[in-house]
C-alpha cells in the first residue's frame, strides 16, 4: 500500500512539474456550509461574478453532487460536465461553459462520485487535465454540497482557503460551527473565513459572527476571520425565479451590496498578505492534496 501511495505521489508530482514555472499561481477556493438552504450557490455565483468585475478572473467548479444548481440560477443547461471529461470523452476546455459576464463554470453531475473509483491511468488523466488550468484563471471556486460529506472534506482540506456560509439560524450556525470542529480535529490547518447570509441587519450579522467566532477560539484555539454579511432581500429570490445572477438582475440591492463589500474585503486580504508560492499552493498544491485524499 505504501508503494502504491509512492507511486502516485511520484506520478503526481511527474505531471504537474512540467507546467511553466514562470506561470501565474490559480488559487483554489472552497465555498462550503454546514447545512442546505442557506443560499451557498448563490452567494457563489454572485461572489464569483463582483470578484470579476475586480479585474480578476474566475472559474466554478459545481461540486455538489446531489445538488448542482450553479447552471440552473444562470438559466443554462450544459451540454457537458466532469463526468465526460473522466470518461476522456471531452477535454477540460471543452467542459468549460460561459456564463453572464464571461463567467465561467464546470457543472459536475456525477463526476466528482467518479473521481473516487477511479485507476491510476484515470488519476494521471484528471491531474494532466486540471492542471492545465493552472495560469488560465486567477480563481478556481469549489462550490461544493452541504454539511461535511467525504466529497466536501476532500475539497476543504485541498483548497487553498474555505469560506463558510452560515445564517443566522441556531442550527445554521451550530452545524458550521461543527465543520470547522471536525476539519480541526483531524489535524489540518484549513484557512476558514465566515460569510453570514440572510441577516435582518449588521448587528444580527456581527452577533452570529461575534458567537461563532469566540467559539472557535475558545474550544478550538483557532481566529476565524469574518469576510462580512449579505442581507436578507426578497430582490434574490426575484433573481432566482428570472434565473438571472441578483448582482445583474438587481444591481443596487442590499444583497448585491453585501456581497459586493466581502469581495471588496476579500480582495484587501488577497493583496495585503499574498501567500507565496510553495509546493503546496495553487493548483499543483491542491492536486496533490485531492490524490492523496481519494487514495486513502
């Protein structure tokens, strides 16, 4: 077992040391929560296309198995996704699909199931493909599925930095409060930043912060940075039900607004401490991460 482990970090590493080294680092991002319903698709959607229009650019990886609706809130239907792309019947560019404003995102479906059954051939495969990302975006977003699933896991811990969604709701916040727990208590230091969503306004949002925040340094020694609040506003529903991105649909809205200003936070972080480049940064520092992971 310990060879077979070898052998795929060797073939790993044989794959991604052929990319340029002069080439600009992709970050990976997780975008995750402890529970459904609390608007993590959308918040990801919108986060991604503000996150644009900074200059940078951005691809989705919808990566909720059960539940990939990144297309549907963009009114799109893919013709292709993941899944073609490991069955080496499309390549990585053609899964890319374009969406509002150039956005542009890869729908799953069934692919990221896939990944765990895959041989050692596919593995080789995948991270050749992926790879080629690297330098093709500034960002690579993992919109993933709720609650901390192995496929959800996979994707926290490979990522350069997760974003947890929560809402006011006691359950909403017990249930990210219980990821970053479980995350924390397997011994990897994951770079957490908190989103609330839906909140009746900024003390309600700084409340629900102020609480999970002081929790996680209490019992888990950890600071959880607090990237801002995105008000509850019926204008994203409005949104929704016109498939159209509420940051375009309703540009001037109190939600377009919030998120505008995470982005805007988010963006300070980014230039203020840029993280350097080490083995286990950008896209080769995920893939190796992620074929660890689907190998144990």
């Amino acid at each position: 077992m310990n060879d077979q482990a070898q052998e795929l970090r060797q073939m790993v590493n044989n794959v991604i040391a052929s990319q340029d080294p002069n080439r600009k680092q992709t970050k990976v991002i997780t975008v995750t929560s402890g529970k459904g319903g609390v608007g993590k698709s959308n918040f990801t959607l919108n986060f991604a296309l503000i996150l644009q229009s900074y200059g940078y650019k951005v691809l989705i990886f919808d990566a909720d198995i059960g539940f990939a609706n990144i297309d549907v809130l963009m009114g799109m239907t893919p013709q292709y996704n993941l899944h073609h792309m490991l069955k080496r019947e499309k390549t990585i560019w053609e899964i890319i699909n374009v969406g509002h404003n150039n956005l542009q995102f890869i729908g799953g479906g069934s692919g990221f199931q896939d990944l765990i059954r895959l041989s050692e051939s596919e593995v080789e495969y995948f991270v050749s493909q992926v790879n080629q990302l690297n330098g093709h975006v500034d960002f690579i977003i993992f919109d993933t599925g709720a609650g901390l699933s192995k496929e959800t896991l996979r994707f926290i811990i490979a990522a350069n930095e997760t974003i947890v969604l929560t809402t006011p709701e006691p359950t909403s916040v017990m249930d990210a409060y219980s990821i970053i727990k479980m995350v924390r208590a397997m011994n990897y230091k994951i770079k957490f930043q908190l989103v609330v969503n839906r909140v009746a306004d900024a003390k309600e949002g700084k409340q629900t912060a102020d609480k999970i925040s002081m929790v996680c340094q209490r019992f888990l020694n950890i600071e959880l940075p607090v990237l801002g609040y995105v008000p509850d506003d019926l204008n994203v529903t409005k949104a929704v039900k016109k498939q159209v991105p509420f940051s375009l649909a309703f540009p001037n809205s109190e939600a377009t607004r919030g998120v505008s200003s995470i982005v805007q936070r988010f963006v300070a972080g980014q230039t203020a401490s840029p993280e350097p480049e080490t083995e286990n940064s950008g896209i080769k520092g995920f893939l190796g991460k992620m074929m660890k992971l689907l190998k144990q």
